[in-house]
C-alpha cells in the first residue's frame, strides 16, 4: 500500500520501509511520530479513502544537507560577497502506512 503525504511543504510518496529525506521535524534518532496529512492512498490501481489515516514512521537521523555557496558580484565595483549555507533535514522511515 502507498501514500501521498505533505510535510514541510513538500509532497512523498511513501510505502512500508521507505527512506525519504523531509525538512526538519523536531525529534530524537528512534523516536516515532505519525504523519497525518495524508492526501492520497491506494494499493496498486485502487484509490483508497483518507479519512483517519495516518502513516508512521520512525527519525533515523538528524543531518545537514550538502553546502550550497551563494556568490554576489557587482561588474568593476570590486563588489563581492560569498556566503555558505547548510539546510538542516530529517530522514525519516516508514513504519506502517494505515
């Protein structure tokens, strides 16, 4: 069984003992939490109804992306900027779908 869940703005499709990397969600390594905006489900070819469902899943680690440089340059001003960043993000994995 698959499902189609919103979380941190974005939209996954997931199934029991699937690994996805979601933003930031507040929780410990091993810790269980339940994702309850579920938008689609279904088996196969069915659709199934949405009412009540939940799917659960489980924090396996708490990381930073990757850097992402944000280089500015102005043409013969001798302006330059250059700034890092690092996302924080979530991998998550699916326990139970249902």
């Amino acid at each position: 069984m698959f499902a189609v869940v919103r979380t941190g703005g974005k939209q996954y499709r997931v199934a029991a003992g699937d690994k996805i990397v979601v933003e930031k969600i507040d929780g410990d390594a091993g810790a269980s939490i339940s994702l309850s905006d579920v938008l689609l489900a279904g088996e196969g070819s069915e659709l199934k109804s949405v009412e009540g469902l939940t799917v659960a899943a489980e924090i396996v680690a708490q990381q930073k992306a990757d850097k992402v440089i944000v280089f500015k340059k102005r043409r013969r001003h001798n302006y330059r900027r250059r700034n890092g960043h690092r996302q924080n993000h979530t991998i998550l994995k699916i326990v139970s779908v249902g």
